[in-house]
C-alpha cells in the first residue's frame, strides 16, 4: 500500500506521520504506527529522526505489512504497519490540491464529526468521539498571529498559532508543523526571529492558507479531570501551490 506523507508532527524527540492513500476511488487519511508497539497501553510512540530525517511531505512511501487498528475515537486514522519504504517520488500538484480539498469538512458538518468543547484560549474533543482526528481548514493568511515563549528548562519554545475556528472563534493552538519550525529555527535562535519568520512564511502561501488541524491522544493534566485531546496546528500549506 502506497501512503503519500501529509502531516509531519513533532511529538518529543519522535514524529508522528500521517498521509494519504488511494482506495474505493477517493483519499482516505491513515496514521502508520509500528506494529512493534501494539501490545503497548497507548499509542504515543513514533517514528525515530534516523528514519525521517532527509525526507519530505508529499514524498510516496510504501506502508510494509498494513493492518487495520482497533479504532479508538477521535483517532479513527491508526494503521499498524511492520516499516515504511520511500518510493524516490513525490505527489503530483494536482494529487496534493486534491488531498488537501478532500479532508475539509463538507458544508454544516463540523471539524472532526462531533462537537468540540474549549477552554479560554484554547479547544479539545472529548476521548471516545468524533469520526476523526485530522482535518483541513482554510485560513485567511492575515489572521493568522504566532506567539512564542522559551520557557525555563525547555530545550524548545512553546510555539502557537492564533487563528479563527468555525463555531469558536480565535483560538490559540500549539505547533506542531515540523518542517515549518525546522526552517524557522535555521531563521535564528531567538524566538522573535523565528516568529518573524513564520509570519512571513505564511504570508508567502497566499489566500487561503490550508491549515491541517490534528488532535492529539487524550492528555490529562490533573487526576480529578478527564483526558483531552487538544487542537493542534499541524501544519501550513499554499492551496494553490502545496509546498513540502
């Protein structure tokens, strides 16, 4: 099975990857886990740098040994493959419109199949719900505002976006778009430097700009409080011209 790699998100030290395949006649959006980490109590492990590293978004991969996933709502997209193969080629620019139109929500249907909740700045989806995890917005260029904080002890800042969500309003969602933030961080080390730089990278896409949006696995910040799983920015595209 041939993925085309879409979201490229950085979780810790590891990556998480999504894209698209080609089956019944339309894309559908998988998430390729190791099978390695199947008997594991929850799928937060992801692919190493070593593997990655030298690759790009839209780059065709073979998924090795594929095999559906107990779904487990919102994450509806989870494939469990024994390794990847990348094919030495890239999505064509028509494919890539075509994935990116594909995964927004029809008219009167909402971002991930079911109501959201939200906090004061930020929104999440209730574990156990929605039909799934990862979604295409389209954004004015314009209203979209990066703030950054280098927190103490943290070897990387704290980056988010603030952009306006269907239903919500502005809202404030940490990034998670690897490549952006690796060519921000190649921009300079101090943080207004790199939120400079992903200003102006994002005004380069033109209108719209075609966030993808991701949930992340439920996180539960206190004992007395339910797992959430948060909107994240994971990644910024040029509709008309989708760049890696």
């Amino acid at each position: 099975m041939d993925m085309i790699l879409l979201d490229w998100t950085r979780m810790g030290r590891a990556y998480c990857i999504a894209g698209a395949v080609w089956q019944d006649q339309q894309w559908r959006i998988v998430r390729p886990l190791l099978t390695n980490f199947r008997q594991g109590p929850v799928r937060t492990v992801g692919w190493s740098a070593y593997l990655l590293d030298g690759h790009v978004r839209w780059e065709i991969m073979e998924l090795i040994g594929p095999q559906p996933a107990t779904p487990e709502p919102p994450h509806v997209e989870d494939l469990w493959v024994r390794s990847l193969r990348f094919r030495g080629a890239t999505a064509s620019l028509e494919q890539r419109r075509a994935i990116l139109t594909t995964t927004l929500p029809r008219a009167g249907e909402s971002l991930f199949g079911s109501d959201l909740a939200t906090t004061r700045t930020a929104v999440y989806q209730r574990p156990g719900t929605g039909a799934r995890s990862l979604a295409t917005l389209l954004v004015p260029s314009d209203s979209i505002h990066f703030v950054g904080v280098w927190r103490e002890g943290c070897a990387e800042p704290d980056i988010r976006a603030s952009l306006t969500l269907p239903d919500w309003g502005n809202r404030s969602l940490p990034v998670k778009d690897h490549h952006l933030l690796r060519k921000a961080e190649q921009a300079g080390p101090d943080i207004e430097q790199r939120i400079q730089f992903l200003t102006a990278a994002v005004q380069r896409m033109g209108d719209p700009v075609a966030v993808r949006l991701g949930l992340s696995r439920p996180f539960v910040g206190r004992s007395d409080l339910p797992g959430m799983c948060w909107v994240m920015a994971d990644g910024f595209f040029s509709l008309m011209d989708p760049q890696p």
